[in-house]
C-alpha cells in the first residue's frame, strides 16, 4: 500500500457520544463540566451530545480515551468511536435550510499541522 493511502486510515476522528443525566443542579453541573473538558480537550461539538476531535494516529486515541474515563460523571454512558479520516469524509450532514447550527462545528477537516504528518 502506498504512504498516501495507508496515511489515510492511520488518521481519523475521535468521536464522543454521550447522554447524561440532567435532572438535579449537581447532574445539570456534572454534565457542563464534562463538556467543558471536552472543548479544553480539543474536541468540537457536532451536535449536542456528539464532540469530535482529530487524532493521528492509535496511541493517541487510547491516550484521549483514558482521559475521557478519568473525567466521565458516575451517572454518565459515554460511546466513543475511531473513525479513519476517509471514512469521516464520506459520511453525510443533513440540515433543513432553516435549521440554525449555533456553536456547532460545520465542515471539520483535518488540522493542518497533522496533515503534515
């Protein structure tokens, strides 16, 4: 396989998916926090409870991994998925035309300085 398409399955997408309660001040709290990780951490939100981040290669996704479980709330049922970087770009983003994406990350591309790599 060459290097160009063997690059293209070495990098990929970390994508977190995650539902946690939000009933109580201190889960509303828990929840806020862990999303506030998530951003510190360099993860873009894609849609409310779904934040993904660029990762080169698979010790980084373990790497990552390990610090989504030290700060994942008691109450909390967290996915987490690997995605090659050809396999994020073949995926589909359906919106309505009035649908109003706020915050959310539009387009993600790999960073530059990865592709680098």
């Amino acid at each position: 396989m060459n290097a160009v398409i063997d690059s293209a399955y070495r990098m990929g997408w970390m994508l977190v998916m995650f539902d946690l309660p939000v009933l109580t001040r201190e889960e509303r709290k828990a929840a806020t926090d862990f999303r506030k990780k998530l951003l510190d951490d360099g993860y873009h939100m894609v849609q409310f409870s779904v934040y993904a981040r660029a990762c080169v290669d698979r010790d980084r996704l373990d790497k990552h991994a390990a610090r989504i479980k030290s700060f994942c709330p008691e109450a909390g049922n967290v996915r987490v998925l690997f995605l090659t970087d050809r396999q994020w770009e073949r995926g589909l983003c359906i919106t309505g035309p009035n649908y109003n994406q706020g915050n959310r990350a539009r387009n993600l591309s790999m960073p530059e300085q990865i592709e680098f790599w």
